[in-house]
C-alpha cells in the first residue's frame, strides 16, 4: 500500500481556490457525517481531513490531480447510503462529495435517453423520466436517498433486476475523471460495440477505485400502464422459492419476485407500526408483473394465481403497490431499530440455490443462537442475510460472527455463488473478498488498478489490499 502526506496549508488553499472558500469543509462537526456510510459500526467510520464540493468536471479533475502531485488520497461519495464502508476515507485525506452536481442536463423523449449529473437522487431520475411519460427501470431500495453516481460505482440491483437487469444495464455511457486527473468518455448511445475493451462496462461497480463520474446518460423505456402486484403466501421457504422458476418456465418475466420471510415482516409490521396482511403465517412472495394490456394482464394475473396455489401458497392476494413496496423497501430500518449492529450480508447464488442457501443459513443461525433477518431479490438470486448483534457481548459477537461468515461463504461459493449481489465490497467485505477470490482473479484486479492509478491515490483500501 502506498504512502501518503496529510494536507498542508498550502494544499488546501490550493483546493479552496479550485473550488471556492464556500465548498470547502474542514470543520470536524461537519465532516463528521463524510466520515460514514450506512455501516453502523463505529469500526468503519474514518474522518477526512477535509471536504469538497465541487461543481464541475473540470474541478473534479484539478483535485486529482493535484491529488496525484502530492499523493493525497481521494474518496468520491455520492449519498452515503452504502452497506460496505466504500466510501470511507480509510486514509484521511479527500472526500469530493457530488452533491452539488445534481442536475437533469436533458431528457430526449424522441430517442428515450436522459443525461444527469452524478448526484441526481435516483428516485428524482424516476420521477423527472415520469413526468416525460417514460421509464426509468434502476429501482434499488435506497432509490429516495441514494445517487445515481453511487449507483454506477456499485452497479446498484434492486427489485426490478430480474426483468431489466441491474445499473449497468440502464447506462448508455459516461463522462468520468480518470485516477490521474484526465477527463473520458467511455460507451456511448449506441446499442452494441465491439471496439475495444468495455471500459464503461470496467467502471461500472469499481466502487470508485477506477474513475469519478461527473456525467451519465441513461436508458429510458416506455411507461409501462398495465401493471399489477400479487402477494403470495407460502408456509415454507422451499415452496416459497419454488415459485420462481416455475413462473419464468411458464412464459411470463415478472418484474419483480421478491421474498421476505416471517420474521421480517414481523420486524418490518413493528417498525411501520401497521398490519401486514396475513403476517401471523407464512413467508411472502411479491410478484409484479406487466401486461400487454389489460386482458394480457388477467391471464397473466389468472396463471400466477394458479401457479402459486398449486406449489402451495395459503392465499394469493392482490396488493397495495404503495403499500406493499412501501413495506418491503423498510427491510433495513427495521433490522436497524432492532439492533445498531449487525452484518448485512448481500449474498447471490443460482436462482435454483436459493432455498438450500436460505435453509442451511437458518440452520447455522440456530446452532449460533443468531437472531437474523432475511429479505431476498428471490428473481435474481441475490438473499440479504442480515444478522443482528443485539446484546451479544462485542468479544462474543466478533467471534461466532467469524465463524458464522467462514461457514456460510464456504456454502455460497460451493453452489456457485459471490460474496455480493449489489452492495459491494468496499471496505468492510475486504477481507472475505481475499479470501474467497481465486488468486489469479485478485492478480487481474490489482494490475488492472495499478496500470490506471499507479500512485493509488482512489479510494485506497477498497474492494482489496494493495501490496
């Protein structure tokens, strides 16, 4: 790992000119806030040596390099809502915060394309592709507080995955500042290429390692007007994860399949402090799907019913969108307010190993004597496994929780899985990401970051170590 020097006077007046005495913070009450994700572990929180809020690409790009000049490290942060402690200044330095860039620059309803600074919340994308009768389809849980930035810097997932992919399914293409300080275009609005390497592709989910967006031009879809959310019980995991496969192999592509099991939606009904349906049995499966129009919807609708019933469901019910949704996207508040702590696992596995995952974990949380919540993108395979300190002793917990993630990591890349479906690694998944990756692939990584930040200076410490 690189050394590096801490700000001298010289240097921050250098960056006050770069971006104004008004942008800068350095006051530590008001950095505090930069020193954090959403990991409420104090473990992960790393105070900046100082705050920017800069405007402009080209601003962006005179602070790395400067950066580079006198090897600072720099640390891009968009909304802070991230799980993994990404964007943590590990090593003090420079947090360029992209909240002032936060502009819609155009929306063409013509060719259905939308180009936004990085610090666009994404449900604002939402709604502005909204108001032009059209349809932006990134849809990640966080979507009220997160940025569209850091949704291009961890290729955020999210419930509608399973139908249109995750971010870097949504991107077209991208204006970024390079590690060292050069402003590039990677892709473009073209809808296929083969012209070298895919470095839009490399950038989305480096968790800003490899570059800092300033500019993205997204994909729009027409508004989709025939929709409905089904709610179906199950009284067990297998026969509620069962569904899914049955449904894709009976023609339909749901929008959504999400899963949440009963202790969640107890834990959720508490935080919400609002009756559930059916909460006092069964797991849930929320089905969303589109139609044609609206008897393509019915038959639709008609067959999940039947579907559901005959793998078991004890009722299927048609839910209340805002509702529903409302419910299911509280999953981490709620785990929150029961317990500070906790590991928020974000394991993905074949859609055809999520029950063995599901049951195998909740087996090992018993023999830990582990309180746990779980929440699931069932459609894509990728199971939230939050996993609840609560009054365990800090020693206690530091222990069975090593022990816990050695068991179940062996098990997730035993059925062909990763460590991570959307959150990321950053910093908090580091270690496990050294040790679960073949050598040969941490070999690539590493080439790949030092052949494109040879002084290290973005985001050290994150996604691996560097030797």
């Amino acid at each position: 790992m690189a050394k590096y020097n801490s700000l001298t006077p010289e240097i921050i007046a250098t960056l006050t000119k770069i971006v104004g005495s008004k942008y800068v913070i350095s006051d530590p009450e008001k950095m505090d806030p930069y020193s954090r994700d959403e990991e409420t572990d104090p473990r992960y929180q790393h105070m900046p040596e100082i705050v920017l809020l800069p405007e402009t690409a080209e601003q962006i790009a005179e602070i790395v390099k400067l950066a580079n000049k006198e090897l600072v490290p720099v640390v891009a942060r968009g909304g802070g809502t991230g799980l993994a402690a990404a964007a943590v200044p590990l090593y003090g330095g420079i947090v360029i915060s992209t909240e002032r860039m936060n502009r819609v620059l155009e929306i063409n309803t013509d060719s259905m394309y939308m180009v936004v600074q990085p610090g666009v919340r994404t449900d604002d994308v939402q709604k502005a592709a909204r108001e032009k009768g059209l349809f932006y389809a990134g849809d990640p849980c966080s979507g009220d507080s997160c940025f569209i930035g850091g949704n291009v810097a961890t290729n955020a997932g999210g419930n509608r995955a399973i139908k249109y992919g995750t971010t870097r399914h949504q991107v077209y293409g991208m204006k970024i500042v390079s590690p060292q300080g050069k402003i590039l275009n990677l892709g473009g609005r073209l809808e296929k290429s083969t012209t070298g390497y895919a470095l839009d592709q490399l950038f989305m989910g480096s968790e800003g390692t490899l570059g800092i967006a300033t500019e993205i031009t997204l994909k729009l879809k027409p508004m989709p007007h025939n929709v409905i959310d089904l709610l179906a019980i199950f009284p067990d995991i297998d026969s509620a994860i069962g569904i899914v496969t049955k449904v894709i192999k009976a023609g339909i592509t749901p929008t959504c399949v999400e899963f949440m099991d009963n202790g969640t939606i107890r834990s959720v009904e508490k935080f919400l402090n609002e009756k559930l349906p059916e909460s006092e049995r069964g797991h849930y499966i929320i089905i969303q799907v589109e139609g044609k129009d609206e008897d393509d919807l019915d038959d639709k609708s008609v067959l999940l019913d039947e579907l559901c019933m005959a793998n078991k469901a004890l009722s299927v019910l048609v839910a209340d969108p805002q509702k529903i949704w409302h419910s299911r996207k509280a999953f981490l508040e709620a785990a929150r307010a029961e317990s500070l702590i906790q590991s928020k696992e974000d394991m993905v596995v074949p859609v055809d190993q999520i029950a063995n995952l599901m049951n195998q974990a909740a087996t090992l949380s018993a023999k830990y004597n582990m309180v746990t919540r779980i929440a699931s993108h069932a459609g894509d395979g990728n199971v939230h496994f939050h996993v609840l300190k609560g009054d365990m002793p800090d020693d206690q917990w530091d222990k069975t929780l090593e022990e816990f993630q050695k068991q179940i990591y062996t098990l997730v890349y035993q059925l062909g899985g990763k460590l991570s479906g959307e959150h990321g690694i950053g910093y908090k998944r580091r270690k496990l990401m050294e040790q679960y990756t073949p050598p040969e692939e941490l070999e690539m990584m590493r080439a790949i970051k030092k052949a494109l930040d040879p002084n290290l200076i973005l985001n050290p410490g994150k996604i691996f170590e560097m030797p």
